[in-house]
C-alpha cells in the first residue's frame, strides 16, 4: 500500500477522505495547510487545525500543520483584490489550488516520502488512453468539484487520488458518523475561506495596499447616466439586487470599466452573449489545441452553470475562442470557463477576458 499525504481542512469530506484511504490500508499522514488567519484571529474555513487534528487523532494517523501564508498571500490575495480593483470577478478557489494547495501538498508529500497527496473534493482523477490526466465529474452532479480542478497540472494530478468521487454527501456524513468523527455533522462552508464575514468589498478595503476607486456613475448601454454607485468593488456582472437605483424595470450589470469607473445597466433578457475569448488555457485530458484547432464540447462559464454545447478554437495569440449554440447569460471576465467532453471528463479551463454581448 502507498504512502498517502490527505490535505485535512477540518471538515468532514477531507475527514472521510482520510478514513477510507486508511480502510484501504493505506499509509495515512493528515495535513493542514494553514492558508489565512483574520485580524481578529478566525481562521480560514480551508484550515481548522483544532478540527483536523481531532480527527486524525480519532483516526490514529499521524498530523502536522504546516504554515503557508505568504504563499497565499502573494498567489491568492493580491490577485484576487487586484482582479476586483480592474473590474473582474476572480476565482480564487481555482487558483489556490494548482499555485498553493497542490505545491504545497506535493513539497511536503516530497519531506514526509509520501507517495501521493488526497483530497476530500468530488471529482474523479483519470488517466486517459493518450497518457494525460484529467479530472472527471463526479457521481453526484450536485456536489461536482470538477471546475475548481481545471487548473491542475499533469504533474499534480499523476500524484493525486481523490476518494469520494462515487459517495454523495449524505453518505459522507453516514461515514463519519459511523467513525465516530465530531465532525460528521459540520456545516460545509458556502464563502470564500478567507472572506470570514462573508463580503468581499468590506474585505478589499481593509487589505488593499493602493486607494480604492470610489463612487462613479450607473450608465446603460448608450452612455447615459442612470445614477451613482459606490465603487466598482462592490459589484460583479450579473448582479441585480443591492444596486441601490430604482428603475422601474429588471436590470442587471452588464459590464464594469474599471478605466471610466462605471457601471453598465442592461436590461436581464440582454445579458447574454454567443461568443467569449479564454486566456491562460491549461489543458487536462489532451493535448495543448493549436492555432486552427477547434472542437465540440459543453462549456461552464461559472460554477453553479450546468454548462453548454460550443465549439471552442485556438488563436495564435495563445487565447481561445468559445462560441456557443445558444446565449449563455452572464458570462463574467475573471471568471472561469472549463471545457467537458461527452463523457464529463475536463478538457482544460481559462479565464474569461471578452465575451461578445446580443
């Protein structure tokens, strides 16, 4: 049996991660990556140590936290506020786990001679017939991971097993309570790990290094001003409550200039858009496309999208272009667009830069 490294949050899926890979006769050493710790002392919902060390104790392995947050401070945060400081709505999950979560795994899977690092996500590790990994979809669609993985090199993923890509969560619960685990029955955290309060823009103003950019004016989509708001960071596309101007009419945010400090209003049925450029494409389960390449695939556009048939074309500017079948609403830059093929496997991911509004 290998020697396996399991990233231990403190919750009950990296919980039961543990458990079945010790099951299995595994060499089992828990770990806990200690990514963010508030102001007042909170820490990150990523890394309970207290928890995650009551657990390995119940389970009889062997645990160590291990400090990382300057390396989340510098691959994590200062993207993420710089993102939202240039009009974009970022997906720090996904790159904390290629630039923090796996490296970090990996180099103390390399200290410890571990052979393998595991996690508690939902999804599936595959190696293909053509000899790339990639990650697959979950049994269960509603707790599917997949799109948090799409950044994974194949690297990481040679080394990575991941247990509960056939259980659902009530099973995992089942599991835990069976083992005795306190933390069977603990809430599954629905926040970015390190917004412990739960809002963003309270959280850019107190750790942003530069001045914020403030109040600028509400426009629709011929340039006419419709009101003020309070500063770009507080907004993302799509978003339709909390914009604080009465129009008498349903209205989202359709697109944020981040270089006039303004926010453009478009009405619901609107927001949609045939076509979107990717930047930063990693590839998973084939071969980097080239330029004039092209395929069929369904796309994500966000996490909670059940994705849509496109066809997806390398540029010679190392971009992608997506081009859907049908409009897919609110397709925001910064965000992530991931590629699946027939069979719910991931074909690579990158992040949104243009897509083109109807």
């Amino acid at each position: 049996m290998a020697r396996v490294i399991v990233g231990m949050s403190g919750g009950v899926d990296s919980a039961v991660a543990a458990a079945l890979l010790r099951q299995e006769g595994h060499d089992v050493i828990g770990v806990t990556l200690r990514t963010w710790e508030s102001d007042d002392g909170q820490e990150s919902r990523c890394c309970e140590i207290d928890d995650a060390r009551q657990t390995a104790r119940k389970l009889g392995i062997p645990y160590h936290a291990f400090n990382c947050t300057a390396a989340f401070e510098r691959n994590v945060i200062e993207p993420f506020i710089q993102d939202y400081l240039h009009g974009l709505t970022p997906n720090p999950c996904v790159v904390c786990n290629r630039t923090v979560k796996w490296e970090r795994l990996l180099h103390y899977a390399a200290v410890l001679q571990a052979d393998y690092v595991a996690t508690g996500h939902y999804a599936a590790v595959e190696r293909m017939e053509n000899g790339r990994y990639t990650v697959r979809r979950a049994l269960h669609a509603e707790k599917d991971q997949t799109y948090m993985l799409c950044r994974l090199t194949q690297e990481q993923l040679a080394k990575t097993l991941m247990p509960l890509a056939s259980y659902s969560k009530e099973e995992v619960r089942r599991i835990a309570q069976q083992a005795g685990l306190a933390v069977a029955a603990k809430p599954d955290s629905q926040e970015l790990c390190f917004v412990t309060s739960g809002d963003y823009a309270d959280f850019i103003e107190k750790h942003a290094a530069a001045p914020l950019p403030g109040a600028g004016h509400y426009v629709d989509e011929a340039g006419n001003v419709l009101g003020t708001h309070k500063g770009i960071i507080h907004y993302t596309v799509g978003q339709r409550k909390g914009l604080g101007i009465a129009l008498g009419r349903r209205a989202y945010i359709k697109q944020i200039c981040a270089e006039r400090n303004e926010i453009v209003i478009g009405a619901g049925d609107g927001i949609v858009c045939r076509s979107l450029r990717c930047r930063d494409v990693n590839y998973l389960s084939i071969p980097p496309l080239q330029p004039g390449e092209s395929l069929v695939c369904s796309v994500k556009v966000r996490y909670r999208h059940s994705g849509q048939r496109a066809r997806i074309e390398a540029d010679g500017s190392g971009q992608v272009s997506v081009t859907f079948d049908e409009p897919v609403r609110f397709a925001a830059p910064g965000q992530t667009a991931v590629f699946y093929d027939e069979s719910d496997r991931v074909i690579g991911g990158g992040f949104i830069t243009e897509p083109v509004f109807d």
